[in-house]
C-alpha cells in the first residue's frame, strides 16, 4: 500500500526508476570488467600457439560447433585483424558489434530512468537459434569450408 501522500503526487517508489549518472555504473562495470579480462587473456594466452580443446562436441566428433573458433576469433580482433577474425569465426565477430550496440542502448536507456527488458522476445530468440543451427551445419559442409575456424599450431 502507498500512503496518501505519495498518491497524490502520482509516483510510488516502486515506479519512479532513478536517473542520472548513478545509473551508468553497472553498465560500465560490466564494459571494464570484460574489456579487463580480454586484454589480460589477450597478453597471456595465444590460441593460434596453443590448443587447449574447449569444445566437447568437435574433440568427441570432430564437427564443429557454432563457437568453435571463438576465442581465436577474438584474439584476432584484438590484435587488429578483423579478417583473420571473421575466417575464424564469422558469426561471432559479427555478433561483438551487435551486443556493444545493445549494451550501449541499453546504458543510454539505463542513465534516463528507463526500464528496458534485457531477455529477447520468443521470436527474436527462435530466429538466432535459427541462425546458429544454419551457421553450425554450413560450417561442416565441405562446399563452406571457409566458415571453419583455420587450424592451429598442434591441432
């Protein structure tokens, strides 16, 4: 229940969000704490010198998934190689700019008091699962061989 006096001016504490630069903290943590732990992967590890076999699915079958290659593909984004980047992994070094874009908006919605749902709708969800699956499978089909990840040193 509200007290009269907040009915009458119109805004329970419930529904008025705050505004303002306090807002931002959460959507820049989140930047900084990613942007952190990329750099520092970044300096000590390289996947193109070192394998470590992260997915089950190609180590048991030899497919490859829709991340496989990922994290070489960010590597090569953060060394300044977008092409080398997309040979490894197109679907993820195109997803990057997609999500900084959100993020942004969403910070932007954030900081004006705003509320913004962060879960996709059912459709939206079904058409990239869509798009992974389809990625997954052209992946693997020898006609597509430029959508597999590049090997690396000891694979």
């Amino acid at each position: 229940m509200t007290s009269p006096a907040r009915q009458e001016h119109g805004t329970t504490a419930l529904t008025a969000p705050a505004r303002g630069p306090r807002q931002l903290l959460l959507p820049l943590a989140i930047i900084a704490s990613g942007a952190t732990l990329a750099i520092a992967v970044q300096l000590v590890f390289d996947p193109f010198r070192t394998h470590i076999p992260l997915c089950v699915l190609n180590h048991l079958t030899g497919l490859e998934c829709p991340g496989c290659g990922a994290i070489r593909s960010v590597h090569a984004l953060l060394a300044g190689d977008p092409l080398l980047a997309l040979r490894n992994n197109a679907l993820v070094t195109t997803a990057i700019p997609l999500a900084g874009i959100g993020l942004v908006a969403w910070a932007v919605r954030r900081s004006r008091g705003l509320r913004t749902n962060l879960l996709p709708s059912n459709t939206v969800l079904l058409v990239l699962v869509g798009i992974a699956v389809l990625y997954a499978v052209l992946r693997n089909l020898p006609m597509f061989w430029f959508l597999a990840p590049i090997s690396y040193v000891g694979g």
